[in-house]
C-alpha cells in the first residue's frame, strides 16, 4: 500500500477518526494531526502539519465556527453570523490540519464543526481535499483555501482555511502525547499497511 499515496490517503480517511475518538476528544485537533503525520509515516508517505485558520460556516443556519483567526476579525465574522462558537481546546488558538506527498489536505478533526443544538452535523470522519487544480495553490506560502460543501441534510456550508506562522501546539500535551505513535500503529495495521 505504501506505493499508492492516493490509496493510503482513501483508507484512512475511511477508518481513522472513530478510532480516533475512542483515545481522544473531538476538539483536539492537535493529538488527531499528529497521529495522521505518524501513521502517513508509517505507510511510507511524506506528511506534515499546517497550522491555519478555520472557518466553517453554514449560512441558511446562521452558524459559524471559527478558530485561529485574530481578534478584530472574528468580531467581524461573529457580526455576519447569528450563532458562532469559538472551537474549545488546549488554549491553542488556531486548527491543525495535515499536508501528505505536497498534494492532499487531511482535517482530522473537521468534526469539531459539528453543532446539532444549531442544526449543524459534520459526521466524524476525516475530511480530504485533492489540492490539484486548485489554483494558485502553494503549501510553502501562504494561501487561503475556500471551499463550499453540501452537508448531509443539504445545506450549503463554507469552509476556510488560512495558513498561520503560529507553532504553539507544539508546546502542547496533545502535541507531545507519547500514545500517538502506538495508535498510529494500529491505524496503519487496520489499513493493511502492517
């Protein structure tokens, strides 16, 4: 499996998260992006985190939920939308998604979106988007990816992220928890990769 990236990338965005979920919260984007990185590892495929701004936003819900983004801004943000929620965590304020072969974003935490009080469900899986054609695109600099999605009860959402130069999970518990490496190890074992 570890000759075909866009294979292993298809099986754990099948099984991971549940498994995810039994060792870890929903809101630690942290303890999830460093697991995908050592499990990609594992499986023989180049991986890393990016640090970003996350944004998704259900307008006919007037709903949003936002991390990372600087204060003046997400009062902003907040303004356009009736119901808003800041993302719980570490203290960290930013979302962490996973970069695999310079080529597909893995957010392994896109659930941390999930609302039912607002109408809003973001099912527990892992989230991958194909950066090819995606113009002007470029992991090495800054970009803003915006993205529209269709939800499983048909409402439109929208979906940003923007790279940060913030770092700081790295000083954090669920950046440094040393069971990662050991669920990594059976994710890549439930994928056929061990």
């Amino acid at each position: 499996m570890s000759g075909r990236p866009a294979l292993v990338v298809e099986a754990y965005a099948r099984i991971a998260r549940p498994v995810m979920l039994k060792y870890m919260h929903t809101n630690s984007c942290i303890a999830a992006a460093r697991t995908t990185i050592e499990t990609m590892r594992i499986c023989g495929l180049r991986a890393e985190e990016i640090p970003v701004c996350f944004a998704f936003h259900v307008p006919s819900r007037k709903y949003a939920r936002l991390a990372g983004f600087p204060a003046e801004e997400q009062a902003e943000m907040r303004a356009n939308a009736a119901s808003w929620e800041d993302l719980p965590g570490s203290g960290w304020n930013g979302h962490l998604i996973v970069l695999v072969e310079d080529r597909w974003l893995l957010d392994a935490a896109i659930d941390q979106a999930d609302c039912p009080r607002f109408g809003v469900s973001v099912p527990a899986e892992v989230f991958v988007v194909d950066t090819v054609g995606h113009k002007g695109w470029n992991p090495r600099k800054a970009f803003e990816l915006n993205l529209g999605l269709i939800l499983d009860n048909g409402d439109r959402a929208e979906l940003v992220y923007r790279s940060i130069a913030d770092t700081g999970y790295r000083e954090t518990e669920a950046w440094t928890d040393e069971g990662l490496p050991l669920l990594a190890r059976a994710l890549a074992r439930g994928m056929g990769a061990l």
